[in-house]
C-alpha cells in the first residue's frame, strides 16, 4: 500500500484521481481506504495535516521566506497574521504548489501532506491542488458560467465518471455547506457573477469544496467584503473546520482573534530581509499573554 | 518603528493613574477615620461618609472609561491584562472605601465617654496605621508593576490579621458591663473592617501579579490557608 499512496493521492501526471478509478462521490479520506461507504465520523477525517519544515522560498535570488517550520493541524483554522510583505502570502502559496507558477519562484525545505512529500518527484501539482484548495481575496466565480457549472467546474474536469445525479447532489452539498443553497437553489442556472460580494466569496467556497479537499486555504478572504458578509464568511469557516484543515491569511487582527485556533505571527527584521515566523500558538494565548515581545507589539497595535 | 496609537496609551496611563488615585482618596479616608476613632470625634466621621461619594464617583468614571475603551480599541494581550487589572482594583478601592464608612457610621455608637479598654483602641490604631502603609505599598507595585512588592504584602497583612485576633481576645474579656461589652463589640466591627481594608490591599497585589505574568493566582487563599501561595 506504501508506494500506492503517493501516487494514488497526487497521481502521476496526467492522471486525476477519477481516472484511477476512485468514485469522487466516495466522502471518505485518502483512496487508500478501503472501505467504500462513509461512516458517520469520516467527514471530520478528511481533514489532513500540513507540516512544514525549515521551508526557504525565493523569487529568484530574492529570499523572500526564510526557515518556517510549523504544523497546520487538521480540524482546526490557523490564522496567519503579520505585517505586508512579511511572506505570509508567499508561505501559504508554497502550502499548494501555487508559489511556483511565478516564474523564477523556487520552495527550499520540506512540506508534507499527511505525511507526504508535496514536492516529491512525480507527484501533479494539479492533484496537490485538488487535495488543498485555495479561496483567494477577490472573489472570481467563472463569469460567463452558472451557478451550478461554477460549483461544477472541479468535477466536470476530472471527466464523465459523474453521473448527472451524483452531480447534482455534490452541487446541492456543497452549495449547503457554503451556506448559500437556499440563496440560490432557485436560480442555478444564472450566473455566478449576478451575485453580491460576499455571495461570490461563498461560492467559490462551494467549488473549492466540491472536489472534496482534505485543506482549504484562504488568502484574506474577506478582505473585499463589508462587515456583515465578513462574519458569515467567519461563521462558515467555524462551521468548515469540522470536516477541512484550514489556514487563512489575513491582515485583520480581530479576525484572526474572532475566528481561529492557532496564530502564527510572521515578521520582517527589515525591509529586504526575508520574512520569518516569530511566534506560533493556540490564539487565546496569542492575544491575552504571547511569548515574544515582537509579538505583543503587532497584535497591540504598536506597529503596523 | 514609528509611534501609533499614541492618543490610546496617553487615555490608557491616564486612567492607570486616575485609578490608583483613587487609593490616595482611600488613604485619606482611612486617616481621618483613624483619627475620629481616637478622638471619638462624630462631626469628622460624618465627613468621611459625605466624603465616600468621591470615591464612587472615581469607581463610575474610570469604570466607564475602560468599558469604552475596551468597546472601542480592541485591547489585547498586556494592554487587556491592565484595564482588566484595573476594573478589580477599582472595585477593590470602592469597597475601602465603604469599609471606612462602616467605621464611620458606628463611632457615634461607641458615645462620649472615655473608651471601656484603651489597649483595644492602640491596638485598632495600630492596624490602621500599618493598613496605610499597605495601601502605599499596594498603589507602588501596581505603579511599577513590582511582583515581589506585592506578594510582600500578604507576609504584612499577617500582621493586620494577628492584631485583629488580638482585638478578639481583648473584648472576649471585656466584663459583664452591658456598656462595656456594647463598646467592644462596635470596637469589634472596627476592626473587622480595617482588617478587611488591609485584604483589599492584598487583592491590588494579586492583580499586579496578573498583569505581568497573565497569570491569576491567589497569593493567600482563605479556604486553602496552609496552601503556598
């Protein structure tokens, strides 16, 4: 089963896991399982752990994030939090395989997934990218498509092993999840940009979660939103992390504070200098007594 | 790194000082207090309850101040520590406050005759006395966030706390006399609330604690009395 596993999850390239022949309806965790149906509980095993360790990323000779090591646990939201430029961003892209589509970007260090090299040989980015999903600041629902094709799109990629009804019904769930089913249900056919922002967010949420990813990855989600759609956002999140690992980026303390387990606070000795992480703990902690004095000063305000 | 939130920390220090100003109010009730017990003098002792709305007031205005500032500025970490430490102390102030007006409304109770046992009244004396010097003590850690000043205060307050016992014995052989033993006992609830002045002094130094380590322990706790703090 070893040497399955690397390949069964991230596949070789040109192959998805749909074409290894693993129903994509099954909602279990890894295709490693041999079981066929769900039991109650595999919803929250889907959720997997992301170690980092000693990862060095560059922009060409730009050093741009030096020696993070840091576990993102499963069941639970990390907020990663730090001034601009201090290489949050950039770290969270290296989570799934994203940072090196910048032309010149390289990953130094080691970052597994449940234990798996990402960035072992062989292994598709595409399929990484699947197993840990991205939401990203601006909203982008597929303009020109609907709805329901917008939620879709992950599963009409991977091929006709869907069935129409097994579409429609990951359609529905996902739509439910993201808390935006009865918004829409009456509309799927419209597209997704007649949505309002926060709407918008909420399905890209959906399709990120169509193709049922075991981490989702946020980068400032609600950056573009307004106060109300913020905390429905966050009010999903708490509802997500019962079934995903997420981690999300975000430059606004009281969300962090309001809608994550762990802080990792990152920081810049100077502009130039490579971004490190300074301070890694359960949130409370963060905010009523953290560790380091750099750490104070950020989350007090005391610098921007 | 360039100063922000200046106008924040300027109202936060503000009101750190408003608040333990509000001990140099306690300090001065409890002087004069001290001083209409010696003097069995009624008219200053209606002075100190007339007196106590100052400090209520103190408790309502910088009360409300924290509230807004913890509705508006979002403190966290240290900051928050602080005007939590800071919404116990002023509670702790006020009720110093009270103990001293409970001392106050029984003197005219104790009449104008000369004092049934003056050792009981030095005694009492002497644990105001020493229960001032608590509150300065109280007031300078919390200032300079001084842990070990303020864990020497419970070690003081052993003192207050043994002079009271004393008091106990005292009026335990007080006599038949039904005057004598009515004097005792207003003597008594004297010293129960100076002892009582000197326990919130202790508290301050529980919350100075707090505010540098974020860890809130009793330094003495009246159920576990044998535990080490």
């Amino acid at each position: 089963m070893e040497g399955r596993k690397l390949k069964g999850r991230f596949g070789s390239r040109g192959k998805t896991e749909a074409e290894e022949g693993h129903n994509t309806m099954s909602q279990a965790g890894p295709v490693t399982e041999t079981s066929s149906k769900p039991a109650a509980g595999a919803n929250a095993r889907r959720a997997k752990t992301i170690e980092a360790k000693e990862v060095n990323l560059y922009y060409g000779d730009f050093h741009a994030v030096e020696g993070v090591s840091m576990t993102i646990e499963p069941n639970k939201v990390t907020a990663l939090i730090g001034s601009s430029g201090c290489g949050k961003t950039t770290f969270l892209r290296s989570l799934n395989r994203m940072h090196e589509l910048t032309p010149g970007a390289t990953v130094k260090g080691n970052i597994e997934l449940d234990g798996e090299d990402i960035y072992a040989n062989g292994v598709d980015p595409v399929a990484v990218r699947r197993l840990i999903g991205m939401v990203f600041q601006q909203p982008n629902p597929f303009p020109t498509m609907s709805i329901y094709d917008n939620v879709a799109a992950g599963l009409n990629f991977n091929s006709g092993r869907v069935s129409k009804a097994d579409k429609d019904a990951i359609v529905e769930k996902s739509l439910r999840g993201a808390h935006l089913w009865d918004e829409v249900k009456d509309r799927l056919d419209k597209p997704g940009s007649g949505l309002s922002g926060g709407q918008q967010q909420r399905l890209c949420i959906a399709r990120a979660t169509a193709v049922s990813p075991e981490v989702l990855l946020m980068d400032e989600p609600c950056s573009a939103l307004d106060p109300v759609a913020t905390l429905a956002i966050e009010d999903l999140i708490g509802e997500l992390k019962k079934e995903f690992t997420i981690a999300i980026v975000t430059h606004n303390m009281q969300q962090a504070s309001r809608a994550s387990d762990i802080t990792a606070f990152f920081n810049l000795d100077e502009s130039g200098k490579p971004g490190h992480l300074v301070e890694i703990g359960p949130t409370d902690e963060i905010f009523t007594k953290p560790q380091k004095k750099e750490t104070e000063d950020y989350v007090s305000g005391r610098f921007g | 790194m360039p100063e922000v939130r200046t106008e924040y920390q300027q109202e936060l220090d503000n009101l750190e000082a408003s608040a333990l100003g509000g001990l140099d109010l306690v300090s001065s009730a409890l002087s004069r207090t001290l001083e209409a017990i010696e003097h069995q003098d009624i008219e200053l002792a209606q002075i100190v309850v007339a007196d106590d709305d100052r400090i209520d007031g103190r408790y309502l205005e910088v009360h409300q101040a924290l509230i807004t500032l913890l509705a508006t500025q979002s403190p966290v970490a240290t900051d928050l520590r602080l005007i939590s430490a800071m919404l116990h102390v002023l509670k702790n102030i006020e009720r110093m406050g009270d103990q001293c007006v409970n001392i106050c409304k029984v003197i005219p109770m104790s009449g104008h005759e000369p004092p049934a046992d003056e050792e009981m009244v030095k005694l009492i004396l002497s644990m105001g006395t020493h229960t001032k010097s608590l509150i300065s003590q109280a007031k300078r850690a919390f200032e300079e966030r001084n842990v070990e000043m303020a864990r020497d205060l419970v070690v003081r307050d052993d003192v207050v706390d043994e002079l009271n016992r004393e008091c106990f014995r005292l009026a335990l052989a007080i006599g038949d006399d039904a005057d004598k033993r009515e004097w005792a006992m207003t003597m008594l609830l004297t010293a129960r609330a100076i002892e009582r002045i000197a326990d919130n002094a202790v508290d301050i130094g529980e919350q100075v604690a707090f505010v540098v380590t974020g860890l809130f322990r009793e330094f003495e706790d009246a159920s576990h009395p044998d535990a080490n703090a």
